[in-house]
C-alpha cells in the first residue's frame, strides 16, 4: 500500500513539473505566433466588413438605413446603431480622424474590434464590435488548455500502460488458483492463505468452485451488449425525437427482455448443476416427449423441415429437465441447418439413444468438446440467430449427467452431412429416494 502511495505522488509530482515546462514553451513560442496570426486575419476581416459596408452605403438601389442596420445586425452578430457625431459620445482623437478625407468610406477601429461611419455632418453609424471566430480565434484561448490536456492524457496512458501490465502479471499468478481474488491486501500473505485453503477445501469444494468459475468468467461479457444499448438509449433519449424514442423505447425493453433471459439461463444452469437437487422422476413417452418439444421449436424456424423417427419407448426421467435438454438441441439444429433438422430415438441395451441431426455446416473438429462448456459459441456467421447466451449445450450436457446419461457430437451418425448430437440415456429407477441406473 505504502509503494503504490508513493508512486502515486511521484506522478503527480513529474505531471506538475512537466506542465509548467510545456506551459511555459507554448506560451512563449507556439501561442504568440498563434495570436499573432490571429490580430492579422481580425485586421483583415475588419477590412473587409468596412469594405462590404462602404459598398452597401453607397449603393443607390440600397435599402433604407434601418434595414441596413438590421441586415449588419443580422449578418455579422452585433449591433449596427446610429450615433450623435458629437464629443459626447466620441472622443476628439476619434471625431478627428473621421473628419479626415480618407476616412469618408469608413473608419476601423481595430483594437475595439468596431468600425464607423460619417453619415453626415450630425450622424455617425457604428457597427461592432466584430469578432471572426475561425481557428486561430478558439485556439488562442484554448490551445495551452488543449496542449495541457493531451500532454495528461498521455501521462495516464503511461501510468495505466504500467500499472495493467503489473496488474496483468498479478492476475496471471491468480489465475493458477482455483479460487478467484479480489484486491489483495498483501499479495504474498493472500497467496499463502489462499493456498492453504485450496490444499484443504479442494476435495469437497471443487464442483462448486469450478461452476462459479465458469459463471463468473462469462457473465461479465454476457452483460456488455445488453448494458451497452441500454446506456446508449438512454443517453439519446432527452434529445430524441418522438419516432426516435420509441425506437429507444423499444431497444430498451428488448435489452431488458435479453438480461432477464440471461439471469433465468444462469439459474436454471446453476439449478441443474448443483448436485444437491436430484431429478423428479416420472413415467415419460419418448415418442410423445419429442413430438411434443418439436410442435413448440418448428415455428421458430419455417424454413426448416423436421422430421422424427421414434418408436414407442418408456422411460423415467425429469420431464421438464428431459424437455428442456431436446428444447436446446433441437434449437440448436434448426439454427444451424440448412433446410433439414431429422431427430431419432431408439433403444439399444438399456439405453434410450436420441440423436439430432442437421444438414449445416457441421461442428469444427477442435470444438466438438469446448462446445459443451458455458459461454462458448460457434462462428456467429454458422447460424441465422444470435444462439442465445452460450448455455444451451452446458445446460443439454448437465442435465443428460443429471440422469446419468451422455452427450456428444458423432461424427458416424451425421446423416444429413452437418453435426449430429447422440444423447445416450440409461433406464432409470427410484430407489429410497436416490435415482440409479436400472437394469
């Protein structure tokens, strides 16, 4: 705590010193050609006003004087008044010079910014003052601030450049534990106890440390998207129009719709991955099962022909966790396929074997494993949807062990040339209220 305090001073005291010295160059180099070059073209758009001025004055199809001066006023963001030519309003230096010849078409009065004119012997208009505000006019009162903030910017750059690379190495060191740390006090002391509370929790602990590990690694990335057009709709709606806003609306309750379906994606997997809430088993009609799970996924995808071949089969099992595991693959196929998605199920042994296939573009051969843990996706270009939050096969592969089953992508039963996903279920039985494999 006592080194990163002292480094924190160290920077803020390099930051000071650094911006006095740039300060101190820009003010005496950069800034004095800047105004300089500023007073010549505020010098020259005098000129130039007086010039357009003088013009207008002396045209004879020119409008009345008061619409001149509304035009000026107008035109140029100041005031055009008419002025007693007397030295009450005007010194005796200025009515001088606008008595002399030259002056007649105009008098600019450059250090007020202000240009006159002699009307006559008893009236004088005055227009200003007159302000171009083109680069150089922003720059002189803002270009040290400018210089000022990109030299900070830079310096955080630095100081965060240096501060993640350490950060960087502490997580790397973290991540070799199987328990994740937060803002370690004292790192060694942290890496001592935590390493003796793995040597002794890890035997009973693993399980749930792995699912919270797998949870945690995902949800933050999970929740950008969603988060992000929320804050996106929000910061736009004060200055929407009322079309805009019900498209902002409407983004906003569809990001809502998409974390609440995330939160319920990450329960339901945390409740079939707890090992402590064992399955409710009734009597379940394969055949029936999937027919049923079908008639709900076929309207998603109306391009897609399904076809199902099962026999007549009875099994215990849990029927909302069975659905939701064919909910998921079939979801999953009719994603991914082309035009046909065939499901099967048959007996073979004391097993009940599904299989799912469609005629996509297949499962890569380094996925076919990964593609069963939390959070992990295919090419989003491979499908025509989002494909949900990366939990639908982890959820298909939980509750498949749940009932003591398998899943996996088979290579030698993918008919229909795309991946085929093979779910082998073992008869089951209640007995005293513990759920083992029948025979």
């Amino acid at each position: 705590m006592q080194v990163n305090t002292l480094r924190v001073f160290a920077f803020i005291a390099v930051a000071i010193v650094l911006n006095s010295v740039v300060a101190f160059t820009v003010r005496n180099t950069l800034l004095i050609d800047i105004e300089t070059q500023y007073i010549e073209t505020q010098n020259q758009f005098l000129d130039d006003v007086k010039a357009q001025i003088s013009a207008a004055l002396t045209d004879p199809e020119r409008l009345p004087l008061s619409g001149i001066q509304m035009q000026l006023e107008a035109q140029y963001d100041t005031s055009a008044l008419l002025v007693a030519r007397d030295d009450e309003y005007f010194p005796q230096d200025l009515l001088a010079e606008l008595a002399l010849p030259h002056n007649q078409h105009g008098l600019v009065d450059y250090l007020n910014a202000t240009v006159y004119f002699a009307l006559n012997d008893k009236d004088v208009l005055e227009v200003g003052p007159l302000v171009e505000q083109n680069m150089f006019y922003f720059l002189v009162d803002w270009f040290d601030w400018l210089i000022s903030a990109c030299l900070n910017l830079l310096l955080l750059m630095i100081f965060w450049l240096v501060v993640n690379k350490e950060r960087q190495a502490l997580v790397a060191r973290l991540n070799t534990m199987p328990v994740p740390l937060t803002q370690p006090q004292d790192l060694n002391t942290s890496l001592q106890q935590l390493s003796q509370l793995v040597d002794a929790q890890l035997s009973e602990g693993e399980a749930r440390i792995t699912l919270q590990r797998d949870l945690l690694h995902g949800v933050a990335h999970e929740f950008r998207s969603p988060m992000a057009r929320m804050q996106f709709a929000l910061d736009m709606l004060e200055e929407a129009g009322e079309d805009e806003r019900e498209e902002l609306h409407a983004s906003l309750s569809q990001s809502l719709k998409d974390l609440d379906s995330l939160v319920s994606e990450l329960l339901y997997y945390a409740r079939v991955k707890d090992n402590s809430v064992k399955p409710n088993l009734t009597t379940l009609n394969i055949n029936t099962l999937l027919q049923d799970t079908l008639d709900k996924v076929v309207p998603f995808y109306p391009h897609i022909g399904f076809e199902l071949d099962s026999a007549d089969i009875h099994w215990h099992g849990d029927d909302a966790q069975v659905k939701r595991l064919f909910t998921n693959l079939m979801r999953n196929a009719g994603r991914f396929a082309r035009t046909r998605v065939r499901v099967a199920a048959c007996m073979q042994g004391s097993e009940v074997v599904v299989r799912v296939a469609d005629d996509g573009i297949g499962i890569p051969p380094g996925k076919q494993t990964r593609i069963f843990e939390p959070f992990t996706r295919l090419d989003p270009s491979r499908s025509r949807d989002s494909g949900g939050c990366g939990l639908g096969l982890a959820i298909v592969q939980s509750i498949a062990i749940k009932h003591h089953g398998t899943v996996r992508v088979s290579d030698e039963n993918a008919e229909l040339g795309g991946a085929c996903f093979e779910v082998r279920l073992p008869i089951m039985n209640e007995s005293h209220g513990q759920i083992t494999p029948g025979h």
